[in-house]
C-alpha cells in the first residue's frame, strides 16, 4: 500500500471517518510508518483530535502506543496525559504493559496553538491541542488574549525568498518545517502564573511583548523569561490595539533611528509604502520627531494616510515618485520596493536612505517602552484592518499574503 494512501487515511483520522479508516486497515495500511511530512502516528493523532473510536480501531489492528511522535518526543498515552484526556489514557493503558501504564490525572494541562505543519500555502497551518508550558523559576505564564499576522509571519510559513536567502532561512529556521511549529512574534495577555524567582510581574498584570525568532504566540499560553522582550501594555490599549502597535512599532523605530531622525528635527521625510504596519507606524514615528512628511502610497490607501494627518501624498499608481524634484533629509522605503540608487536623486546634500529590505530589525524592550509611551500619550493609534479569531488562521493568512492589508491584522485568540 502507497504512503500517499497513508496521508489519506491521515486526514480520515483528522476528520473522524472511521468506515474510511476500516478501509485502509483491510487494506493492510502500515499503521506505525511515521511518514516524514508529519513524523507523527494516527494513533497519536487520534488522541490530539480526541476521536477515541479511531483510538481503539487503530490499536485493536496493531498500532503501536509506544511510537512517540518525533516533534514533541512523546507517545500516545504521554499526550493523553498532557491533555487531561482520561478516557484516552484508560483506552491505550489496556495496550501497554503494566509498568508503562499511566496514572489518570484530574486537571487538564493542554492549550489550543496553530501549528505550521511545513512550509507552504496557508493550509499548512493546523491547530492542535497541545500540552501547556510550564513556567520555568524566571518565567511568567501568559495567557495570550490577541496576536497578530504580520508580513513577517506570512513570510516564514511561505518561505517566499529568493536564491541563498532560502538556504539561510531554512538554516536559521528549520529544514524542512520551521523547528518552532507555533508561528507568531506579538502577543498582549495577562500574566497567569510567575515562577519562583519572577520579581518584574505578578499574576494579573496586563503585558504585551514580542518574542522574535523565539516565535511562539499563536497559542492560548507562552511562557517566556521576565527579561525579554515583555512590558506592561499600554494602559489605555484594548489587547487588540496594544497587539497591534508592535510589530510595525518596532520596524520603524529601528531604521528611523538608524536614520538619526532624533538627531535632526523638522528634517523632510519621505515614507515608501505608508499603508501597510510599518508604513503606518512609520508615520506616526515621524510625526512624533516633527518631521515633515510625504508618502509614497496607492490612491487606495489616500484616505489612510490623510487620516494619520499626512497631506503630502505620491500616489504610486498615478505618477513615478522617483521623478520629483523635491529633495529629503530621510527616505525609508518602508514596503522594500526600492532602491537607494534609484532614489539617489531624491535626497539631500547628507540625506540618509534606510529601507526595510537592508537587514533586520533587532528587537528591544527600550522600542516596546517608547510604543506604549506613545499610545498613552496618544501619539500613536492602533490601525487595525481586520480581526480574525484563532479558529480562522488560514483566511487571516490569506488576507495578509495578499500584500495589500492597510495597517495590521489582529488574531483574537481568547475572548
Ligand atoms: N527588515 C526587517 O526586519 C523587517 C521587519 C518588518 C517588516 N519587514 C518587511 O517590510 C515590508 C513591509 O512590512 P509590512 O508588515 O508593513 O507589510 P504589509 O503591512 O503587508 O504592507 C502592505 C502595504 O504595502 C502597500 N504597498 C504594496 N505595494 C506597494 C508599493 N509598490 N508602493 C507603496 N506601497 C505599497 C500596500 O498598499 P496598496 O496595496 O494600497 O499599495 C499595503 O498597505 C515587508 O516586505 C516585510 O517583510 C522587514
């Protein structure tokens, strides 16, 4: 029988079609191969979605419970347990010996996350019931209430880069799949539980942070060092809006500051791509230092831009911003569309080009102190384009992949 069958009788496990899982054990299915795509077990599967009629078809016709899934190190009956699933443990506990059985347990330990099965179109991303974290002694226990979808995110799932960038980011981020399955950078939420040594939070406090490359916040809870990248959040934000200042925030803090725009007050200031989270918080960055500033945006997104008090527009669609006469202290290319040398002729005698495209913006708590200032100052506003809940990852994916979101996409993940 082909392993293509084997994917198939996968996704039967997944969708709880037992007459089609019978089918492919007369079949003679190989019940315990760990196909490489998944590197996990129906048996294992069929406890994560909880469908224990699978559970005790499999093991009545030979599915192992030993196999331990390659990601998570665990077995079936280790899973069930993570996942408070009695029933599930009493099932695969009369298939194991003695020794190796496992004690019910009372409190269920698991959370819903989006897992990103390999790198792909947005269907490659699943949510699973997995097992809690469990703060570490200089750890806090979030629990996440918002994320959000960012260019970035879209990007990892996707790999969409080019020539050696692909082989570093699969290098950085994992061969075949990323090696940090639970995608997402931003997060609000509130502090569930502190480690022992915690001194900075306490259980209750409203927190928003960013993890990096740690990844991790597409999930119901993270736990995460009390030194990173995690303050209090704004205190006038809702979780949607404190979320949604971050990423974009942060961005153009960075290569504004890499473009001494502290340094040079009423400096003239030219945003490429002002529409999208960077470019929107781009502006509001630029206003707050006083500058003067024109966009480069879509007549679309006009309305936008006026909005965040920006009258000076070039509307891409109507006229080559790389024409005009007018000259600028700043360019950020915001969107990484262009290049210094064809906006060469657009600056001033010392004026200073940065874009997004020109290495990576580091992350520190001193921008996620600045973003918060901000808001509460309201000097900076959270442009929210759309919200999706957690269940609808795919289509929040979607829509982000498109390039042409206004501001941010919020993931509301508890309510
Ligand atoms: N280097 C880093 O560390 C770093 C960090 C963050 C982001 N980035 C990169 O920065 C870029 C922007 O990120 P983002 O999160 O702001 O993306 P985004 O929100 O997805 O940007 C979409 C926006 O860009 C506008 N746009 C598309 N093509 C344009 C063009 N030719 N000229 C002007 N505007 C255009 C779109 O508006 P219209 O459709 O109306 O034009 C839309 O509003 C991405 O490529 C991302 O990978 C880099």
């Amino acid at each position: 029988m082909s392993h293509g069958n084997w994917k198939d009788m996968f996704k039967a496990v997944q969708e709880n079609h037992v007459e089609l899982i019978e089918f492919y054990i007369r079949q003679g299915i190989d019940l315990n191969y760990q196909h490489p795509e998944y590197m996990t077990s129906p048996l294992i599967e069929s406890v994560r979605y909880n469908h224990l009629e699978i559970t005790k078809l499999l093991l009545a016709n030979g599915a192992l419970p030993e196999i331990k899934e390659v990601y998570s190190n665990k077995s079936a009956v280790e899973i069930a347990n993570d996942l408070g699933n009695n029933e599930a443990i009493t099932i695969i506990n009369q298939y194991l010996s003695p020794s190796k059985r496992l004690n019910i347990k009372i409190q269920k330990k698991s959370m819903k996350a989006v897992i990103c099965t390999k790198y792909g179109s947005p269907e490659v991303l699943q949510i699973r019931e997995i097992p809690k974290p469990i703060p570490k002694d200089n750890e806090i226990l979030v629990r996440i209430y918002a994320s959000a979808v960012n260019s970035g995110d879209v990007r990892v799932r996707s790999l969409d880069v080019r020539g050696l960038m692909k082989v570093i980011m699969r290098m950085v981020l994992g061969f075949s799949k990323p090696k940090k399955p639970i995608l997402g950078t931003v997060f609000s939420g509130v502090v569930e539980t502190v480690g022992n040594k915690v001194s900075k939070f306490k259980v209750g406090d409203k927190v928003f942070g960013m993890t990096g490359f740690n990844f991790g916040t597409y999930a119901e809870y993270i736990a995460i060092n009390q030194k990173s990248n995690v303050i209090e959040m704004p205190n006038n934000a809702t979780f949607e809006e404190a979320v949604a200042i971050i990423f974009g925030g942060q961005t153009a803090i960075y290569f504004l500051e890499k473009a001494k725009i502290a340094a040079k007050p009423n400096s003239k200031i030219l945003i490429i791509g002002a529409t999208g989270s960077v470019g929107t918080a781009a502006i509001q960055i630029a206003k707050h230092h006083k500058a003067d500033i024109t966009t480069v945006c879509s007549s679309e997104g006009l309305g936008l831009v006026n909005e965040l008090g920006v009258k000076n527009a070039i509307l891409y669609d109507k006229e080559d911003f790389t024409k005009q006469t007018e000259k600028f202290d700043i360019i950020f290319d915001a969107v990484g569309k262009s290049n210094k040398k064809q906006c060469r002729n657009l600056l001033t005698k010392n004026g200073i080009y940065k874009s997004v495209s020109s290495g990576y913006a580091s992350e520190t708590i001193q921008q996620l102190q600045l973003l918060k200032k901000l808001f509460e100052k309201r000097e900076l506003r959270a442009v929210i384009d759309k919200t999706f809940p957690m269940r609808e990852i795919i289509d929040a994916h979607k829509y982000v992949d498109t390039g042409r979101k206004k501001g941010n996409v919020v993931l509301k993940i508890s309510e």
